[in-house]
C-alpha cells in the first residue's frame, strides 16, 4: 500500500484521502478473509488435488509481476 498511499497524497485532499484508504483496506480485508475461507473448503473437499492447488497460487501470483512502462 505504500505506493497507492503516495498516489492518494498527491492526488487527493487530507480529508478524502483518509476515507479513501480506509475504504481500500477494509475492502482488502474483507476479500482476504473470504477468499481464505473458501480457499479451506475448497481445500478441504477430498476431489481436490494439489495439481489444482498450485495452479490456482499460481494464476494468483501473475498479479505480482511487473508491468513493463508504470512506475
């Protein structure tokens, strides 16, 4: 969140930018939270495999890799 806290702070008032980044923490905890609840039941169904496990952290981690031109 460093660099989205840099961008609010020189693109938004004091006042906004402080509802803004509450907003966006709440919001990534709420999807953090249900994705890991269904991410142990789906864990937990006895189909699931580890081939299926790794592809899925996998296809999640390709958000991570840098876009070439943004800074």
């Amino acid at each position: 969140m460093p660099l989205q806290a840099q961008i609010y702070r020189q693109h938004y008032p004091s006042r906004v930018r402080g509802r803004l980044s509450s907003t966006v923490g709440m919001i990534r905890a709420a999807v953090a939270a249900s994705f890991g609840y269904f991410a142990g039941l789906w864990l937990l169904d006895p189909g699931c495999g580890l081939r299926s496990t790794f592809l899925v952290f996998s296809v999640a981690n390709l958000g991570k890799l840098d876009v070439p031109g943004y800074e």
